[in-house]
C-alpha cells in the first residue's frame, strides 16, 4: 500500500456538503459544544485520511476508494466517510487490525480530555495517542494543540508511513513513531494526556511513569473508557472512573518481549480479593438468563472480572447491585498491581486486573 495520498480529490462542493452534514451529525449527538475542537472538525478533511475503506459482504470485505473509476462507488465511498460511522482502513489476515473511530466518539473523547486544563496550567498541553491509525485524530490533535505538542504512536510501518504523508498534505506535522504503544514514547515525554484509541486488558505503566503529576489518561477498557487521573509518575500510581458511554475498539497490539518476566507486585500493594472473588471457583455453571445476555451493562461488568469472576458470580453481583452503569465503576493502579472497582477504591467490590504483557 501507498502511503501517498491518491486517488481524485472529491468535487469541493459535495465535499463540503458531506462534511457539514457530518459536523450536524455530531453535533445533534452533543457533542463539539467547544468551539475550538469544532472548527478542527470542520477543518480538517476526513477523506484526505481515509481514501479507501472495507465494507464487509457476504463474500468477505469490499474496498471503496475515492479513486475507484465507478461513480456510484465513489459515491458510496464519500458517503460512507463522512457519515458518523467506524470505518475498517487496514486488514491483515483478512480482518480489520486498525479503524478510522466513529466520529462523535472522537469528538467526546477529545473534549472529555480537558485539553483546557492544562493550558490554563502550563500555557500548553502536550499529548501521546497510542493508535495512529490513519492519523485523522492526530490531525484533529495537531489542529488543536499545534503539531508540536502531539506524539502519535502505531506498531507497523504500514500504518504510520501512510499516515504521516496524509498528514503532511493536510499540513500537519506531528511526531509520528513507529513502536510499541505499551511502551509509550519515553523519548517525547512529559505528557499532559494520554489517549489510546485502541482497547487494552489493562493500563500500561509506562504511561504512566511518562506523564506529569496530574496528567490525564484515557483510554477503552472492557467495552468502556477510564479516565485515569495521575497522582504520583514514578510511584506508578493513577485512579479513576469510567464515562457512561459504551466503546469498542480494536484490541492493543505489541510486539511479543522473550525476555518480559513474570510480574510479582508487592504483596502490600495488592488488594484484597473481594467473597465474590473467592479465587477458586467450585459452583457449576448454569445458564444466564436472557435479559443479562442481553444486557450492554452486564457484558461490560463480565468483561472487566473476566480475570476474577465467572459469569455466575458477575450475574450475581450485576443482580444484586441494581444492574450498575458504567459510571459506577472505576480503576485504581499502585505501581505493579492495578484493580477495578465498583463505587469505591475502599470498598468490598475490587477485581485484579490482568499484568502488564498479559
């Protein structure tokens, strides 16, 4: 693949529509209330970053590409861009391995940021997203904050390489590094934010070792975003809780580490396991019933206690505690032993999440 922008520039008009549309689009989902993150929305092309997608047939996926000699097709093609939908952008094995994220999605998470904050503290905010992806959110970033200040990060040439011609021809230059996301950009830190458009099993300490007191992460976990708050850098610790929405993304990928070793936190560090816990798990299975199944808020809580509770003991205490959201639940990370939680860090309800490489 090409990591140069190809392929006919689309007619301004048409374009313009489609893209004002999309701007009305995520705005009519309350989003882009900040002027400043609105104007990069309607700035910075989507299309420029996204000249080919796949759509999924029953014969497998389907390119569309805005260079397609089919009128129709291209037609589709600048619909499907610019309509508040995810967007598989690269295979590998004949599955999607990297996506251009939902647009009103994008835009809650970059306000949820609170880029102001930190500019009120520092006059600048610099931020490391883990998944450039096509480089549209780094653009949105650059747009914001000045290129400068953003590091972007990807595991394959074939991603970043692409992604750092298309953001050089919409006139962005960012820093984009090819490497392992786990690991961070130790080399541009300090950050002020973290953000990761990709799903992890837990937090990276990396990350956190890389940001300043006070920084800010957010991330998807277990079909959810947490918001870390960073309260000590070199002691590795962070704690937050999770926004309502609900979020699917791609899984993290690295690079395998033969000389990683088993991790052993602290045994200080490490929370009590919770009677629901119980670690060892002697109850038979029986069947959940189908309004769980069913249920967005229950997948979410199995996902997160995947590492501690079975789907009976998660029904249980889905049961029990009223089918909590999201919002209720949060993450705690004391150097190598990080947990969730539901209502409180103190509280009965705590779950080990799984270590670093797991």
């Amino acid at each position: 693949m090409s990591g140069t922008p190809s392929g006919p520039e689309p007619d301004h008009e048409p374009t313009a529509a489609a893209r004002a549309e999309l701007i009305r689009q995520i705005r009519a989902a309350g989003r882009l209330g900040d002027p400043r993150w609105r104007a990069a929305f309607e700035e910075v092309p989507r299309h420029l970053f996204v000249p080919y997608h796949f759509v999924a047939t029953p014969r497998g996926y389907q390119r569309l590409s805005g260079s397609d000699p089919d009128p129709g097709r291209r037609a589709r093609w600048l619909e499907d861009v610019y309509t508040d939908t995810a967007l598989a952008t690269y295979l590998r094995d004949g599955e999607p391995v990297s996506t251009s994220s939902q647009p009103s999605l994008m835009a809650m998470m970059l306000e949820d940021l609170r880029v102001e904050e930190a500019e009120a503290q520092g006059g600048r905010c610099r931020v490391l997203e883990i998944g450039t992806g096509t480089g549209y959110n780094a653009a949105l970033l650059s747009h914001r904050l000045g290129a400068e200040h953003v590091t972007t990060v990807d595991l394959d040439e074939e991603i970043t390489g692409p992604a750092r011609d298309r953001l050089a021809a919409a006139g962005h230059r960012p820093t984009v590094v090819t490497g392992d996301g786990a690991r961070g950009c130790p080399e541009r830190a300090p950050y002020d934010r973290i953000i990761a458009t990709c799903a992890l099993p837990s937090v990276p300490p990396a990350w956190i070792t890389q940001c300043t007191p006070g920084a800010l992460i957010l991330a998807p976990l277990a079909t959810g975003l947490i918001t870390l708050r960073v309260t000590d850098p070199e002691a590795v610790r962070a704690e937050g809780r999770f926004l309502p929405t609900p979020a699917y993304f791609v899984p993290l990928r690295a690079h395998p580490d033969p000389t990683a070793q088993p991790s052993h936190p602290d045994p200080s560090e490490r929370p009590d396991p919770p009677a629901e816990s119980g670690g060892h798990h002697h109850n038979p299975h029986h069947a959940l019933p189908r309004e769980a199944l069913r249920d967005d808020r229950f997948h979410f809580l199995r996902t997160l206690t995947a590492n501690t509770l079975t789907p009976n003991e998660a029904h249980t205490l889905w049961h029990h505690q009223n089918h909590p959201r999201r919002e209720r639940f949060g993450v705690t990370v004391q150097g190598a032993c990080q947990y969730a939680w539901l209502d409180s860090a103190e509280g009965p309800h705590r779950w080990a999440l799984p270590g670093p490489g797991s």
